[in-house]
C-alpha cells in the first residue's frame, strides 16, 4: 500500500542518515599515515607513500580514479618552487565529467611531487613500465641463497585493486594509532577539510574535487574541536 511505502522508504533513508562516515585525514594526520611507513619494506613504503600523497593533493581522489591513473597521465614540469619540478595529472573520464569536458589537468606538487618521484625512478630500476600507475605489492619470505638468512621479499602485482587499498589504509591507521573510520574516503574528506581551514577559495576547492554543489562539498568537511576552533575567537 501507499502508506507502507512511504514508511519503507522513510526507514530507507533514515538508515543512510546513520550511517557512519569516514573520518577526514586532514594534513597532519595523513604525515603520520605515510611515518608509519618507514619501518616498512621499501617497495611497499614507496608505492603507498606516494599513492596517499597523490591521492590527498589531488583534490581528494575518489579510489577508483586512484588506481586508473597510468604514467601517461603525468608531465613533469619544472618550478621555481621547492623542489624544483611538479607534476601535471591528466585525470581521464571521472565519475562527474561531462561528455566535452572528461579530462583535467591537477597539479602535484611538494612533498608529494618528490614522493612520487621516487616511486617512478623505483618502478624503472624494478623493471616496471606502463600502466597502471600504482602497483599491488605482495610481501613473501624467503630464503636468501649466499646467507640463507630468511628475509621478506617483495613483488609487484598488476596493479592495485580498490579493496586492496581499502585493506592498506586501514592496517596503516591502526599502526599509526588514528581512530575513528579511516577509508581511501578519508582523503578526499580530508583535502576538503583541511582546505577550507587553510582558507583556501571555497570556488577553487571545488574546482579540484569536482564538486558542483556547495552543500554536496560541505558534507564533506569536518568541523574543528569547537573549544580550539577559531569560530570562538570572533571577539
């Protein structure tokens, strides 16, 4: 009947009301994702670092548009600022291009620029060309022939999959002791939040996340511990 209905779809919504979001990684807490790194394998550090990284300065990557990305899709250019060069990503068709506009120039830039820097020159000495971009590592021990220590070796995969990801991004905010719900979504919460508290251009912010709606943009920032914030200080 109508009536039941109308409350299926009332139960419906409210349920999507509660459902939990991802906590935002704003700047500081991604730096402590990506220190929680260094004491892992090389290989694997260097492809995650520079994977949130880009993921995070990129206008918050959604992780299906994280692992498309090919090294095609990168130019080096050179800067005066540090470190001297960025990158430009040409983002390919995204979930909210429109048939005349699907591609987009983002900038890399910074520590994110050398982070990924350094995946690319690993990639080449690894033997690694062509897409994708970011590449799956799997962890094995094995048995070193002139030592016949046990040491853990690495091997790259295909390429990354969404739920991988999903599955590092966790492991790492529990090494790094960040609470609260810590998805690939985090990034793109993140860049919003810690943009708009930056005082960046709320016009240009979106520009980068592809947002078309304030309000649709707004569900994604995180508002500051209000006894620290500086909506207290207005007098």
């Amino acid at each position: 009947t109508a009536t039941v209905r109308k409350l299926l779809k009332a139960a419906r919504k409210d349920g999507k009301h509660r459902k939990e979001k991802s906590k935002a990684l704003v700047r500081d807490q991604l730096l402590e994702l990506i220190d929680a790194l260094d004491d892992m394998p090389p290989v694997y550090g260097a492809m995650m670092r520079a994977m949130l990284a880009v993921g995070f300065v990129a206008g918050g990557r959604r992780v299906s548009e994280l692992v498309a990305i090919t090294p095609d899709d990168l130019t080096r250019r050179d800067t005066k600022e540090s470190p001297g060069w960025m990158f430009e990503l040409a983002l390919g068709a995204r979930k909210t291009a429109d048939a005349a506009d699907d591609v987009k120039i983002l900038p890399i830039r910074g520590f994110a620029a050398v982070w990924l820097m350094e995946w690319l020159r690993l990639r080449e000495e690894l033997g690694v060309s062509g897409p994708p971009l970011f590449r799956a590592v799997r962890l094995r021990q094995g048995r070193d022939r002139k030592t016949r220590q046990m040491e853990t070796r690495e091997y790259l995969q295909k390429g990354v999959s969404t739920s991988w990801f999903w599955q590092q991004i966790r492991k790492l905010a529990d090494k790094a002791g960040i609470e609260g719900k810590i998805t690939p979504h985090s990034l793109r919460s993140g860049f919003a939040t810690q943009a708009v508290r930056d005082g960046v251009n709320v016009k240009q912010v979106m520009a980068m996340t592809d947002h078309k709606s304030v309000k649709v943009f707004m569900g994604y920032v995180e508002a500051e511990d209000l006894l620290t914030s500086d909506a207290g200080k207005l007098l």
